[in-house]
C-alpha cells in the first residue's frame, strides 16, 4: 500500500514544484533582464524628460515611469508568448529579427529625440503641449498618459516596453518550451518574468531619478545629461540594429 502511495504523491507534489521553482526563476531573471543595455538606454531618455525640484517626487515619478515600461513589456510578452506555448511553436528567426531592428530603430529616435530635447531647452527645462478643454499651451509638465478606470499610465513608457517585450518574446518562449513540463508552468514562468522585469525597472529608474533630482537645479548639467544619454542611446540603436539590416536584406 505504502509502494503504490508513493508514486502517486510524487505525481501530485513534482508538477507543483516545477511550477513553483520555475515561476520564482522568471521572477528573478525578469529583474535582472531589467537591467539590459538597451532597456536601461531607454529608460534613461524618458528619465531626462521627467524631472522634479523634490527629490523624493522625482524617485516616485522615476519609479512610476520604470513600472509603465514594465507593465507594456510584459503586456506584449504575454499577447505573443501564450500563444506560441499553446501552439507549441518557435517565434521564426525573421519574425525575432524584425522585432529586434524594431528596438533599436526606437532607440535611435529616442536618442535623437533627447539630443535634439536638449538643444532647445530653455532655463525652466522641458515643456509639454498642455490641454484645458480647448485651450492648448506649452508649460513645463507631465507628459502625454492614459487613464484606465482609476489607473494612469504613461504613453511613452507603455509603448517602448511593449516593443521590447516583442522583441524577447521568441526567445522567452524557445527557453520555456524547452525547459517547463506543462503549459500552465510556461504561461507563469512568463507572467512572473515580466513582473520582475516591472518590478526591476522600477526600482532601477527610481535609483536612477535621484541624482537627476540632485542635478534638477542646474539647468546646464541636466541639458549636458540629456544629451549624453541620447548620443549613447543613439550609438547603441545604430550598433544594435546594424548586423539586423544586412541580416533581413
């Protein structure tokens, strides 16, 4: 009675350990795949862009801004990994390479974009287009965001994170096809690693925001910061998405 218990709870308790130890796996390597080249270069363009006078608003509004990256990171993660678990298929190499230049063209424009953001500040930093109704004027502000329900998220973060998450999708999903037993172990190996890559973001673009806040006084320093950041931002779009062109061509 003992023989045949046995094998039947190792049936019951494995598959709930796998699920348990591979989901804390993607959690932790969601955190440190935060930490990528590409995803801190363009992080740190929005970063220029959004600057307090307190320094804990601006490790708030840093924060905040890494979450938005996160939360479109994984969106798209998730939209394009569950299918392809469920098919049991492998994202095509052009398809991954397609999505890849799709980065670092993004990078390359938000390089640009700090660069040029930089040139024409004036003495009180950044300005935004601002609405009242029907009334549109330029002030230093907040920038575009979306509200859902009682949420509000940031446009721009939103959407840089969706890309990139789009861009590690196939990869993601070739690893947890090969390496989780069971669909439901995929699909929250995913769901987990995009929540470390949200949860990694954030705190890093909340460390990141604190000497910015430190810098926001000195207008000639934070625009020397901005444009620093876009030209290494740029350079890693164009080394990033150079070998993809000849690649799809």
């Amino acid at each position: 009675m003992v023989r045949s218990f046995a094998p039947t709870l190792a049936t019951l308790i494995m598959p709930v350990l796998e699920l348990v130890t591979g989901s804390g796996l993607g959690s932790l390597l969601g955190m440190r795949h935060a930490l990528e080249p590409d995803h801190l270069a363009a992080v740190s363009t929005l970063l220029t862009d959004h600057r307090g006078s307190h320094h804990g608003t601006q490790r708030a509004k840093a924060a905040f801004l890494g979450a938005c990256w996160g939360v479109g990171h994984t969106i798209s993660l998730l939209a394009i990994g569950v299918v392809l678990v469920i098919l049991r298929a492998e994202m095509p190499a052009s398809a991954s390479d397609v999505f890849e230049l799709a980065v670092a063209l993004m990078l390359v424009a938000l390089g640009l974009r700090a660069i040029v953001g930089a040139a024409r500040q004036g003495r009180e930093g950044p300005a935004h287009v601002h609405h009242h109704g029907r009334i549109v004027h330029v002030h230093p502000g907040v920038p575009a965001h979306i509200h859902i329900g009682a949420w509000t998220l940031a446009r721009r973060p939103l959407l840089i994170g969706a890309i990139h998450g789009l861009a590690g999708s196939g990869a993601l999903t070739a690893l947890v096809l090969a390496t989780l037993p069971s669909t439901a172990a995929r699909v929250s190996y995913m769901a987990l690693f995009g929540l470390g890559s949200t949860v990694g973001m954030a705190a890093m673009s909340g460390l990141l925001g604190w000497p910015l806040a430190r810098l926001g006084n000195n207008r000639t320093i934070v625009r020397g910061v901005s444009f620093a950041v876009g030209c290494v931002t740029t350079a890693l779009g164009v080394i990033w998405g150079y070998p993809l062109v000849g690649r799809l061509l």
